[in-house]
C-alpha cells in the first residue's frame, strides 16, 4: 500500500503554488530549494500524478495539480483548525477564530466586541470577514467561517444559533419630507408612502417587504440599495422613506449629520433579531457560547438603552 501524503508536502506544495517559483516559496518557507523539489517530487511520486510544470517563467501547475490544491487547502484548513480548538480546549479561548458579519451590523458593534475579546483573551486571534447574509450563510456551512454574527432567522438544521439582542429600525426621511418636522409616525402615516430597502441578498429586505405588504406602503423596486449609506442618501434626496438599524443611526446620523431627519416609528418595537450561528457539531461549542455571552454582554454595557439584550 502506498503512503499518504504528508501535511509537510501539502503545505509545500500550497506554498508553491501560492508563490508560482520555487526559490520564492523555498525563501518564505525557509528552507532550500532542493529541499523543496524534494518534497513536491514525493507527493507526486506518492499519488501517481503530476503536479508542476517548471519552466522558464517558474512553476505552473498542471490540471490535476489544480485539484490537489483545492483539496490540499482544506485539509490545511482543518488541520490549523484542529490546532486552533486543542489550543482553545487547554486556555479556554486561544488560537483562531474566523467570524462572518453582515456588513448592515458587524461596523458598529464589532469593534467594542474585539477590544474586550482582546482584553480578556489576548492569545485570541479574531479575524472577521463582511458580506452579506446570504454569502455569509454559505461560507458557513462550507467551512470558511467559524460562525457568523447575522440577523435571524437563520433556518438550517445544520446549525446552531444564539440570539443576542434585538435592534430598533429607525425611520429616516428626507429634511424636505413633510414628516421631517415630527418626532414619529403611525402606521397609517405610511399607507401610500415609498420606502426604500436593500437588495434581496440581506435579510432586511424580506422584513421591510413584509412591513409593506402590512401597511399599504409600497417597496421602491427599481432602485435597491447595497449598503445602508446608499439607503440614507437616497433618503436624503427624497427618493423615498428608509428604515435604519439603530446601531447605524446612532454611529453614524446622530450628531454627525443633517441631510435626513431620524423618527420613532411604534415605539422603538419595530425590530431586527440579532444572532451568532455555527455548524452544529463543530466540537467548540463551548467557546462559541462564550462568545455569544460577550457580544451580548458588549450590547447590554456600551448600548444600553439601544439595543435589547436576548437568551
């Protein structure tokens, strides 16, 4: 029976590849370069395939290099994952951890997140990735994320899911919009009006449809917003009402700006559900809770008031 490959061989051969030359890949791994045509020889040796073309203008792998390199990037993916929980098992919270946020979200509460994250766990690496929902959700279940901070509901039996709190939707309109001058609105107030929301891709947009349908309102569909700052200035420039996470408005409306005027709208208890999720059976489910316990810890602290923390 022949051998397997040798997670020393694939992280070579990643680095090959990565580099496209050998005396480039051999100097960022820090070895010579025989020692490194050595290794990239056995693995080809030891699954019967060519990897490499070496030419002039360095190292192209061939098609079946091409497949390796996918499947090699996910074993070294598991592998440093696998470091990563034994490290986190023996401190408590330590190694890496990938984090998926919605861009609507992750700006304005994030930051508060990793600087008690850093202060409490500084062996803890947290790097976070911004995209919407919808990516979010399938780089999760894919394994590129560890879990993701998005707005429920998140549906998948294949996941867990924590709430954390629950965020009010402001109602921002235009200086010029004759509800400008009021401190809130009602909902008959918005019969007939339009409102503008994000594109499909955010879970926003099903919440605001439904708001929609319920008050008689009608849903701008020949112009969708991709980022809640394209929502505002539309708003600013009377192409229709808007509605704004709280978070957003206070970090970035409230005392920063005139162009739109900010309204209650019933009572504050128009909201958005906020929640960690993760693939069930990731075996650091304990870790995960903690963390879920800090970001809501971070919402009850420093947006009291704001935000309403949920279990």
């Amino acid at each position: 029976m022949p051998p397997d490959p040798t997670i020393r061989q694939l992280r070579y051969f990643a680095m090959l590849a990565q580099t496209g030359h050998y005396r480039r890949a051999a100097e960022r791994l820090g070895i010579t370069q025989p020692s490194l045509s050595l290794q990239i020889a056995g693995l080809e040796e030891t699954l019967g395939l060519r990897l490499v073309e070496r030419g002039r203008g360095g190292a192209v792998l061939t098609p079946a290099g091409r497949e390796v390199l996918e499947r090699a990037a996910r074993i070294l993916d598991q592998v440093a994952a696998l470091g990563d929980i034994a490290a986190r098992l023996r401190t408590g919270m330590a190694g890496t951890i990938r984090l998926g946020a919605t861009a609507t979200l992750g700006p304005y509460i994030l930051p508060n997140v990793a600087r008690r994250l850093h202060d409490r766990f500084p062996d803890l690496r947290l790097f976070i990735h911004e995209a919407a929902p919808r990516r979010l959700f399938d780089d999760l279940l894919a394994g590129r994320h560890d879990l993701i901070l998005t707005q429920l509901p998140v549906a998948s039996d294949r996941l867990r899911v924590e709430r954390l709190f629950r965020e009010p939707m402001n109602l921002v309109v235009a200086r010029s919009h004759p509800f400008a001058g009021r401190g809130r609105v009602t909902d008959a107030d918005l019969a007939g009006q339009t409102v503008l929301t994000l594109s499909s891709a955010f879970a926003l947009h099903a919440q605001i449809e439904a708001l929609c349908h319920e008050l008689g309102a009608n849903l701008r569909q020949d112009y969708e917003g991709t980022s809640l700052d394209a929502l505002r200035q539309m708003a600013a420039m009377g192409m229709g009402l808007a509605f704004l996470p709280a978070l957003y408005v206070r970090s970035e409306i409230t005392g920063r700006g005139d162009d739109v005027a900010v309204l209650q709208f019933r009572q504050d208890r128009f909201t958005r559900s906020i929640g960690l999720a993760w693939r069930t059976g990731s075996g650091d489910e304990a870790s995960y809770r903690r963390m879920a316990e800090l970001v809501r810890e971070v919402a009850a602290d420093d947006f009291r008031g704001l935000v309403v923390p949920e279990r």
